[in-house]
C-alpha cells in the first residue's frame, strides 16, 4: 500500500512539475517518460495476465492497476496460492 502512495504522490510531482514549465526540456522528458512507462505497462499487464486471472477480481481493474502501478500490483497476487 505504501507503494502505491508514494507511487501516486511521484506521478502527481511529475504532472505539476510538467504544467509549471510547459515547452521546456524537463517537461518533454516528464512526457516521454510517461508514454514509455505506459508502454512498458501495457506489456507488463499481457505476460502477467494469467497470474491476475488466478487472483479473481475484475480483470479490467487489474488492467487499471498494471497500468497506474505496475509489478507493485500483481507481485503480491503472484505470491498467493
């Protein structure tokens, strides 16, 4: 859980960091940064897909959660029997 919150509060520094200095470098780093991430993301949701399958649940919130979150998602769902 403390993953996720500080997880969020990064994602909120970057965002307000991005709209304070609009046109500069550091904000285009901030958006690729981010594209790469959901990218990555996106892929990670595929080859993990059977493990939160296995956990139940809704599988589009699984999808949310990979995408915001990541391996902080479904590693704990990979360690449940």
């Amino acid at each position: 859980m403390a993953a996720k919150v500080f997880a969020s509060l990064l994602y909120l520094a970057l965002i307000v960091t991005a709209l304070l200095n609009p046109g500069t470098r550091i904000a285009q780093w901030i958006v690729w940064a981010f594209i790469a991430l959901l990218v990555v993301h996106l892929a990670e949701f595929f080859v993990k897909k059977d493990v939160m399958q296995r956990a139940g649940g809704s599988l589009g919130n699984h999808f949310i959660q990979t995408m915001v979150f990541g391996f902080v998602h479904w590693k704990p769902l990979q360690r449940k029997p």
